[in-house]
C-alpha cells in the first residue's frame, strides 16, 4: 500500500473528476456547469475520448479556492461599507 504524507498529494492536477463527481463537490446541476464553462466562468473540461470529459482535481480546488476568496473579498468591503 503507497504511503500517504496528509494532504501533500502532488498527483492532484493529474486526478480526473467525473462530472457527477464535479456536481457533487459544486452542488451545480450539468447544465449550470457547461452555462459556465460556455460564459468562461468555470474552469474547462478534458475530453478523454469521443463522449467523455473529465475535470482536473486541480483545477476545481483552484476554482473554489478563488471563488472563497471572492466571498471573503465581498464581505469585506461589505463590512467596510457599513462602518463608514
């Protein structure tokens, strides 16, 4: 069995993820997330064959990564708004 070091899995940017795998991590239905990725808004699919596509683990985590600090960012100068 590999030996596993926490979360410094430097193979996650070759990890493929099934769009019901990206669903479930999103909470978006199918059609939301191809609206998106069309509106460039999400990151882009890989086609793995002639009607397969799958999505970089990576490129998800980087997504909701900038989408958190897009929130944080928000409240922010929300907070900052109210107190002037």
């Amino acid at each position: 069995m590999p030996e596993h070091h926490g979360n410094d899995d430097h193979l996650a940017h070759l990890r493929l993820l099934t769009l019901k795998q990206v669903r479930a991590i999103t909470s978006y239905s199918a059609n939301h997330i191809y609206r998106r990725m069309r509106a460039g808004t999400f990151p882009q699919s890989v086609r793995i064959g002639p009607n397969s596509v799958r999505w970089t683990q990576h490129s998800i985590e980087e997504w909701l990564a900038d989408q958190e600090k897009k929130t944080r960012d928000e409240k922010d100068r929300d907070d900052e708004d109210r107190s002037h």
